[in-house]
C-alpha cells in the first residue's frame, strides 16, 4: 500500500462501495478529494487499486489512451479493461487495440452496440449529423446502451476513467473521485493532466499512440458523448 493511502486512507476487509451512506456520500468524497489533492496520478491509481471490489478501467483506444493502461498495468495486470466498440472504429483504432492489448496484455473485455454499424448504414441512415435530433437515439444505441449494460453485468465497484479536465466544460467541474452511475466509485487519476503530460510519459514509457481516431457520439473536440454526464 502506497504512503498516501498508509497515513490517510486506511479499509477495512468490507468492500469501500459497500459501506457508503448514499446520504453521506457528498462528505465521503469531499473528505476523499481533499486527502487526494496533492497526490500524484500513479497514487491515486494505487489508492484506486487498493480498495476492494470489483475493479475496472474503461478505454476507446483514442489519442494517450494507452497512458492510464499502462499506469494500471504497473501495479497489476488482472483488472478488467472495458471497451466500448461501436463498430465505427477506424482500421487504425482497431491495430492500435489489438498492439496495445498485446503490448500490456490486457484483460480486455468489449460490449457492442445491438444494432451493428453495417445494419444501422443500410436501414438507418448511418450517423446522424450532431445538429439531427436522432444523433440523441444514436449516442443512446451505440454507445450509452452498451455502457450502461456491461457496468450493470460486470456490477463494479470501482471504475477508473482516463478523463482530463482540459478536454471540455464539463469535465473542468469534475473531481478526482465521484460517485458514478449504478453507485460506483468512479476514479479519474488524469484529471489534472495536461496534453504534455500524456505525451511525456507516453515518450518515456516507449508506449504507442493512435491520433486518427473518430468518436461518432462526438463527432467534434469538446463534446460529451454521455458517459461521464449519466446520473448516478
């Protein structure tokens, strides 16, 4: 157990997301982000990793996707990596999977949309333009749908994020540790990185990138796609 957890954050044998009073769940983590405040992403993965419970992480194979991976990876190698594959992935992102879960041999388990992209192209238009009032529906089918029933079958207890305030608005208002949908702890160790950080430590770590990626559900930079909005 790392020094951080040792002087502050101490469990018991009783799962952490167990124990939590919906009622006091504000002071938890405000109590939780005030001892996290100084601590350094490599800690809080390890405080993250340390509570007991069912523990996952959540990647798309974007740009420094491979950053968080490999942070958890140094402590362990056995987490569940959930991808959420909308079947419109480029090629690229599909390689750059496929080498990153081989390179950290990752414990990958991916959820698909019910509808697939060849079906939703040949009877449903494809992806809607983000101004249509169907691109709603389809952020729901392709993205959201899956999401929300894998955390359901996986039924987590923590769920590490690799979310960076300087991404958009919404995530500028964020905390490190939140409580996330289904009652997750939800845990961003990045939140406070920047682009030269992710870069940085993808350099030193000799680790690969992918930068053609596309997001249909966001289509442009700055725009959520839902995950990280879903009500608890």
């Amino acid at each position: 157990m790392n020094t951080l957890t040792e002087q502050h954050l101490t469990h018991s044998n009783q799962s952490e997301a167990e124990i939590i009073d919906i009622e006091e769940s504000q002071s938890y983590f405000r109590d939780i982000n005030k001892k996290l405040k100084d601590a350094t992403a490599e800690e809080v993965v390890k405080w993250a990793l340390s509570i007991e419970g069912k523990i996952i992480v959540t990647t798309n194979f974007g740009p420094q996707e491979a950053v968080l991976l490999h942070m958890v990876n140094q402590v362990t190698s056995e987490i569940e990596v959930l991808w959420i594959d909308s079947g419109y992935n480029k090629p690229e992102t599909y390689k750059f999977a496929d080498d990153v879960t081989k390179k950290l041999d990752l414990n990958l388990t991916v959820y698909t949309p019910v509808v697939s992209a060849a079906r939703r192209d040949a009877i449903m238009d494809g992806i809607p333009n983000i101004d249509n009032h169907a691109h709603g529906e389809f952020s729901e089918q392709f993205k959201l749908e899956p999401f929300k029933r894998a955390m359901k079958e996986i039924n987590a207890d923590v769920w590490l994020t690799a979310v960076r305030r300087e991404q958009t608005a919404v995530r500028q208002k964020m905390d490190t540790v939140t409580l996330g949908p289904n009652g997750v702890i939800k845990v961003s160790p990045l939140l406070n990185w920047t682009y030269n950080d992710m870069k940085n430590y993808l350099e030193k770590n000799n680790l690969p990138d992918e930068i053609r990626y596309f997001d249909p559900t966001k289509v442009e930079a700055g725009r959520e796609c839902g995950l990280h909005t879903l009500s608890n």
